[in-house]
C-alpha cells in the first residue's frame, strides 16, 4: 500500500492520499510565492511510492531534482520549524526529455498521431483551413500514405491542391488559398524549430512510465524553456501527451496509487482562447483520464486562467499567496477563496493575500473523497536540490539513462514524402521518354527525305514538345519543387 504522502504542516501534518491523486489537483499562487517547490515536493513523494510523474520544466528550475539537495538555509530552516521526522537529501531517477534534443532525449510523435485537431490549434488554423487538413489527413489515410514527419504533410498538401479536381466530390473542397495558409503556417512552425517534434522514433509512453531498480517512479522532466516560446506549440504538445496516455492506458478504475501523476506548468497557455471542439476535447480527456490512473496537476498563477468546468474537476488544491492589485486579482481571490470547503478556523480571503513564500491554504481529498476543510499551512521542502541542474549534471544524467541512443537518432522510412516523390520522378521519366521518341521521329524523318514535316507531324511535334516542357515543367515544378526543395 503507498503511504500517505506529507504535503504540508499545520497545526497537524496535512496529507495526500495516493488513493485520491487521481482526482486531479491544483497548485495556484503568484510569481515567487512557492509553486514550483510544491510540485517538487509533490513530484518527489509520487516518485518515492513508485508512481512516475510527468512535468514541463519551463524555468529550468525542476532539473535540480537529479541531484540530492543540501546546503539550501531556507530548506534547513523550514524543515526545523516543521519537525519532519524521516527527513533526508536525495536525487529523484530523472530522465530529460526535449523536443530539441539538446536539453534531454528528443520527444518525437508524427504528424498522423498528432492528427488534425491538435495539429489545426499548434498551427493556428481557422475554421476552413482546419477542414482542409481534414480533408488531406483523411486522403492520406485512405491511400494509405503514412504521415509521419512534416515533408510527408507539406507534400500531401501539395498533391491534394494540385488534384483537387480529383477529390473535392469525396473530401470537400480543397481551396488553394487554404493550402497555402496551411503551408506558411508549417514553414513558421518549421523556422520555430518544432518541426523537430516530427518523426520517427516516436515516443513510446511505456518509457515514462517506469520504475527504477529501486521502485521509485521516474520524474520524467521535458525541458521547456525553449517550447515556451511557441507556446500553442508547447500547449498542443502537452495535450498530445495527455490524450495519447488516455487514448492507450487501460481502464482502471481507483487504484491504491496512480500510474502516472501529470503536473502541466503554465497551464494557462492550454486554455487561451482554445476552440469550442478542443476545449470539449480538454475537459472530455480531464475527466476520464482519471479511470485510467493518471492524475492531472494545473499549475498556474491565477485560478482564474482556468475554466470552471475543468476547475472544477481539480480536487486536490494547494493555494499560494496571490495579489489582490487589480481587479482580477481580486476576483481571483474572491474566487479561489469561494471553492475551497470552509474552515472556521481559517479567514480564507485575508489569508491569501498574507500567505508567506512556502507556505498555502491547503486542501486535499479524504479518503472518501471529500474536500477536507482548508488549512493554512507551511509546504514541506523537497529533498532533493531546488533550482538548476548544471549542464555537465545534465548531460551525465542524459548519459546514464537506459534510454540514451535510443531516441536521438532520426529514421526516415517510407512514407507520403518519398511515395510522392517517386510519383513525381516516374512523370519526369515518362515526359523524358517522350520527348526522346519525338526527337527520334524526327531524325529518322531527316535522314530519310529531309521532307518538310506534314501538318500531322507538325502538331504531334508540338505536343510532344509540350509535354516535355511546358506541361512537364509546371508538373516538376509543382510536384517535385516543392517536395524536393522541403528536404534538408
Ligand atoms: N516550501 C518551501 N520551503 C522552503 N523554501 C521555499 C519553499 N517554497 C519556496 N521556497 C523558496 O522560494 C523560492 C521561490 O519559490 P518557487 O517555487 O520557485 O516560486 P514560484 O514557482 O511560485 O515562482 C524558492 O527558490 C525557494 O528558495
Ligand atoms: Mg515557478
């Protein structure tokens, strides 16, 4: 059976039940108010009961958990002050993940997994250029062309636009102004460098959710600093992740522990101005996520960033301070505070705003599955180090991990891309082939008679003539140009 994990004192030891993570959580506060040493902490205890976890790193703050901890004058104080018992300074089983390849092993998934929805939101699309993705996954998929890395994409663009003809009856129309909407969009993602986050190997989520020789959980860290700079990018992948563990993790019902704990940072980013369809999606994916053993953690600066429908699923909640300037920040407050079950002991709205750096109002679920009432209370340290890992740790923590190689090399197997490009090559061939008969007519007229050519002649010339280059050129041109000049 897991433990209870101690989250929190105040004036008893508050904490979670493992058999109540999967109900979702919570972690809200201001810039420096203690958030992230709250999901380290949170992270730690999971690891520790053999439940691997899953964060973006945003800050670079979190890789600090390869390392044990130690030396850090406010840790030592807090844990005084609190009497934690069994406390002691350990690393956590790291493993660094980075769509890059820099920072961690590459996180890769191909454009087919991705599929159009998410795919229309990382790449901005609107309603009609949205359809026309639709449209070109679904062609893709009944040729079965496989889609794997963004060339295989920009090429079945390509050819649906230029046989469009062919497949508006079947798939709807296939606007040349939307394809190309399509097509800047991929070459921005590609000028971001997310087109990195397309191939193969792809991520198999069996290795994030592992145990080390000891039993502890991995912390699987994905780097996002960088990501964070594309954040529809950032949002879509996390999201990807997400529906991909509920899309292939069995049902489960409650267990004694989670599976996997996912903590998604800056999760404002996911809700901002999201679609009807995929904000349904978010809620749908959030909700019964849970039956299959994961449990989902918001992170984020104001409750408010996140929906009432989703809010209300997060069941576990530690609150840090918040400001209360503006008059959002009050409504905020006003809010955050009307959640939380009340305490007579606590003035939940004074609170908020006194709360100390570390320190939260606190509720989690009992073991029935009620809200407990909410506590102020002081969040125990992590034991493992707060802040930065350096780049040598980094790298010899990459190094290390039974899944160094794996992953950091690309294949390039056949796919849309190379099935169009041949395509392409063989109606170069054929225009070659005849253009080479029209010229071969031609000489053996000459040395027969050197007779002027009849009118027949003539026009067959002339549409050999065409072929070969006009009509030939705009097919190369338009197939192979762009398909060829994709290919780095
Ligand atoms: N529970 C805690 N115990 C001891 N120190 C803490 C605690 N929480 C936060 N701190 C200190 O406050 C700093 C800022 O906390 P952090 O979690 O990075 O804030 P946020 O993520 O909300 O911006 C940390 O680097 C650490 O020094
Ligand atoms: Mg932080």
């Amino acid at each position: 059976m897991a433990e209870p994990m101690l989250i929190a004192k105040s004036e008893d030891f508050i904490y979670l039940l493992p058999r109540m993570a999967n109900r979702h959580g919570l972690i809200a506060g201001a810039t420096g108010t203690g958030k992230t040493v709250t999901l380290q902490a949170l992270a730690e205890h999971f690891s520790r009961n053999g439940v691997p976890v899953f964060m973006a790193d945003v800050k670079g703050d979190l890789s600090g958990m390869s390392r044990a901890g130690g030396g850090n004058a406010k840790v030592e104080e807090r844990i005084a002050q609190l009497g934690v018992e069994d406390f002691g300074y350990a690393a956590c089983p790291v493993v660094f993940w980075d769509v890059f390849g820099e920072k961690g092993h590459p996180v890769r998934t191909t454009v087919a997994e991705m599929g159009p929805l998410l795919l229309s939101r990382m790449l901005n699309l609107n309603e009609v250029q949205a359809g026309v993705l639709t449209a070109v996954f679904k062609i893709a998929d009944d040729k079965g062309w496989l889609l794997l890395d963004l060339n295989d994409l920009r090429a079945m663009m390509q050819h649906a636009s230029e046989n469009g003809a062919e497949y508006t009856a079947k798939y709807g129309n296939i606007a040349a102004a939307s394809v190309g909407a399509v097509q800047r969009a991929l070459l921005q993602l590609e000028h971001e460098g997310a087109d990195r986050l397309f191939g193969e190997p792809a991520l198999d989520l069996d290795d994030m959710l592992q145990t080390d020789s000891k039993g502890r959980g991995v912390v699987n860290i994905l780097a996002s600093d960088r990501l964070y700079n594309s954040p529809r990018v950032y949002a879509s992948l996390l999201l990807w992740l997400l529906s991909e563990l509920f899309e292939k993790l069995p049902e489960v019902g409650d267990l004694d522990k989670p599976k996997l704990v996912f903590f998604f940072d800056e999760a404002h980013l996911l809700f901002n101005d999201v679609p009807n369809a995929l904000m349904d999606k978010i809620e749908q994916v959030v909700r019964l996520i849970r039956s299959k053993g994961v449990g989902v953690y918001f992170i984020s600066q104001n409750p408010l960033d996140i929906p009432d429908i989703v809010l209300g699923q997060l069941g576990n909640r530690v609150q840090h301070a918040l400001r209360a300037f503006t008059p959002r920040d009050q409504k905020a407050v006003k809010s955050a505070a009307e959640t939380f079950r009340t305490n007579p002991k606590v003035d939940v709205k004074t609170a908020i705003t006194e709360l100390g750096v570390g320190e939260a109002l606190v509720s989690f679920l009992d073991e029935k599955g009620r809200p407990m009432p909410v506590e102020r209370a002081f969040i125990c340290p992590p034991g493992s180090r707060i802040g930065m890992a350096t780049d040598a740790e980094r790298n010899e923590t990459m190094r290390s991990s039974l899944l160094y190689g794996h992953y950091e090399k690309t294949v390039d197997r056949e796919s849309a891309y190379e099935i169009l490009k041949a395509k392409a090559e063989e109606t170069l061939k054929a225009n070659e082939q005849a253009k080479a008969q029209a010229a071969a007519s031609q000489s053996a007229k000459r040395t027969a008679a050197r007779e002027p050519d009849t009118l027949l002649e003539t026009v067959a010339k002339t549409a050999a003539r065409t072929i070969g280059s006009e009509l030939g050129r705009r097919v190369i041109r338009g197939v192979l140009g762009s398909i060829l000049g994709g290919k780095k």
